[in-house]
C-alpha cells in the first residue's frame, strides 16, 4: 500500500511511504536536504511501522520543533490511523 503525506515545518513537501504489512518497504522524501533524506528513508527500509516511530518521533531541527525525520514518524502514525 502506498501513503501520501504533506509535510509541515520542513524544507520537504511530501513523504510517500510504501508498506507491506507493518514492514516499511520505500520511503520517498519530495525536498530537504538530498543526502539526509534519501540515508533516512534507506535505514528505515524493511523495519516495522512502529520501530521507526519509537526512534525518529521528536527529532527536531534547528528552532523548528519539527524535521524529515520526526515529519516521518508523524506520517506513519497518520498511516497507522487510516488503518484502523
């Protein structure tokens, strides 16, 4: 299954999010910063939906309060959601 998420408080603007399962199989991140956001999405790649939210939820960047890593947790529990 593919998920669609708007960012907010991040240079990116979307996250797009294939799951298999609760197994995280891609994630695209659309802007940021290139290197760190494609290192993001390939060491969250084959763990479970839970695991990465436990890790990157409150990471923030800068004065922002937010960053790609805490917009990703955020996108999977919105995810999380839909699927209930």
């Amino acid at each position: 299954m593919e998920y669609h998420y708007q960012t907010s408080g991040t240079c990116s603007q979307e996250i797009i999010i294939e799951v298999e399962q609760d197994i995280i199989k891609k994630v695209t991140i659309v802007g940021g910063c290139a290197g760190n956001t494609k290192g993001i999405s390939k060491l969250v790649e084959g763990m479970k939906i839970d695991e990465v939210i436990k890790r990157l939820k409150g990471i923030p960047c800068g004065f922002r309060g937010t960053s790609c890593p805490d917009q990703l947790a955020r996108a999977l529990e919105e995810f999380k959601k839909t699927r209930e």
